[in-house]
C-alpha cells in the first residue's frame, strides 16, 4: 500500500534506514478547572492570533523542558498561562494520544487537573477565557482525546478522587 501511494504520490514515503514509528512524551495537557456550588467550570483559553492554534480554545498545555518532570511542567505552565498556583493538583489516570503522521511520530501526552481559584492573568499566547460547565468546553474543544480527558476530568470530580492521584493540595493557593 505505501509503495502504491509513494507512485501515486511521486515521491517514496518509506523510511530508508527502516525504523520504526517513533514514541515521545514532549507536552502535557492540564485541565484547569474552579468549584462553583460543587460543580466545576473548566477553564479553557483562546489563543491569540498569530501563535500556533491561533483562534482555537484550549485547556492549559506546553512543552516539558530537558530535566523537568511531567508534573513540574504543569505547574510551569499553569503559573505562565493563568499567572496563578493551583489549589490542587492531579494526575488524569489517561494519556492523550495522537499520531503526528508529518514526523511519523505517537504522542503520548501526561493529563493533569488544577484546581484555580482566580479568573487567569493572561500571557501573550492568549487573547480571552472562559469558565464552562463540562457541555460547553467540551463543544468549543476540537480534538477528541481533549474532549475525552475534560469528560474524564469531570467524572472523577463528581465521583470523589482517590488520593493516590494527588501531586499537592494547598488550601492557601492564590
């Protein structure tokens, strides 16, 4: 088949030294989200125009440094996208994962929740946010495994977290 379309194509879209689809762990997903009455309202941000994504709403993300753990880079972003420190912090017993057929590549990206307590301070990679029941982020979010882990997220918060999956809580978190 891959020979088939590299003739269609014109061009051959095998690998030459033969290896196989790359997996990387490279960005985490946080999915940040406030108690209002009980129920949580999931914060998702806009992203400004002229940054990757320009336009779409999204949950917390980014790229984790060379000798930063998975969690510590939830933390980095979440204090560089909302200028705040969770209340609370929490592994999503899930993965997202997508394949990147441009670098033929599986992404496999480590999920978190944070509780806030403020509305977010803006960076530069942001022009607005809003705080969503579960139906309205899940609806502005575009990719399926994001709309998966918010409904996940949601879940757990209704059916009480087990402690096992905590990283921190911190009651006095601003």
């Amino acid at each position: 088949m891959a020979r088939e379309l590299s003739r269609f194509c014109g061009e051959f879209l095998e690998k030459p030294d033969g290896r196989m689809v790359e997996t990387v762990v490279r960005v985490v997903d946080v999915y940040a989200y406030r108690l209002e009455e009980g129920r949580p309202r999931f914060l998702l941000l806009r992203r400004a125009p002229g940054v990757s994504y320009a336009g779409q709403w999204r949950m917390i993300g980014g790229k984790i440094r060379r000798g930063e753990a998975a969690w510590q880079t939830a933390l980095r972003e979440i204090e560089e996208e909302t200028g705040q420190q969770p209340r609370r912090l929490w592994v999503v017993p899930s993965l997202n994962a997508f394949y990147e057929w441009q670098h033929d590549r599986v992404n496999l990206i480590p999920a978190f929740a944070a509780e806030l307590t403020d509305d977010p301070v803006l960076n530069d990679e942001h022009d607005a946010f809003a705080w969503l029941d579960e139906e309205e982020a899940v609806a502005r979010l575009p990719w399926p495994e994001q709309q998966r882990l918010l409904r996940l997220t949601a879940r757990l918060l209704r059916q009480g977290l087990p402690p096992e999956i905590f990283v921190f809580e911190c009651e006095n978190a601003q």
